[in-house]
C-alpha cells in the first residue's frame, strides 16, 4: 500500500512564503521500488497548481525530487491562497490522497 504525507496545517501571513511538501511512501514500510505515475498538488476548486511533470499552469514554483517528493511554494500569499490543499498520487502500487490547510492570519 503507497501513502502520501502531507505538511501540516499552516497559518503565515500576507507575503510571507509558504511551502507545502508531499512525501511518498511505501506503507508497510519495506523498501521497494514503486513507480509515481501521477502526483499533483491540487487546490481545493479542483485546480491542478502543481504537477511532477510541470504541466500544470501554475504561478507557484513546484518542483519533483528524485525521492518521490513534490513541493510547492506559495512565495507571496495573498488572501485568495488560503484554503485547503490536496495532494493525489498514483502509482503501480495504488492510489491516494492527503491534504493540509493554508490560513492567512493578520
């Protein structure tokens, strides 16, 4: 079974960068090889922000490490970035999904 960690919750303020990370694992904790065919940061509206492929269109810089991780940055949070973050995995091992939530305070 594949699992997916997400950061936690976050609370920032207006400008100051945010950064969420999306860690893939296998769950039974053996070290095996297991091939992402899909892992994306998805915004709550049902809008792909980032991609391991980069495809997304995405003012956020994203990028895909070699560790099975995908991040992304939210370098100048404004009021409509707030929300709830999804991260969607698939993989030859299965699918899933996290999430975390971004509050800007004052």
């Amino acid at each position: 079974m594949v699992s997916v960690l997400v950061t936690k919750p976050v609370i920032s303020h207006c400008h100051q960068a945010i950064t969420l990370h999306c860690n893939v694992s296998l769950s039974d904790g053996k070290d095996r090889e297991f091939q992402v065919t899909h892992l994306s940061w998805i915004k709550e509206s049902n809008k792909t922000i980032c991609s391991e492929n980069n495809t997304a269109i995405s003012f956020f810089p994203c990028k895909y490490m070699a560790n099975k991780q995908l991040v992304v940055t939210i370098d100048s949070p404004q009021p409509d970035d707030t929300g709830r973050y999804i991260c969607k995995l698939r993989s030859s091992h299965g699918h899933t999904s996290a999430d975390t939530n971004v509050t800007l305070g004052m």
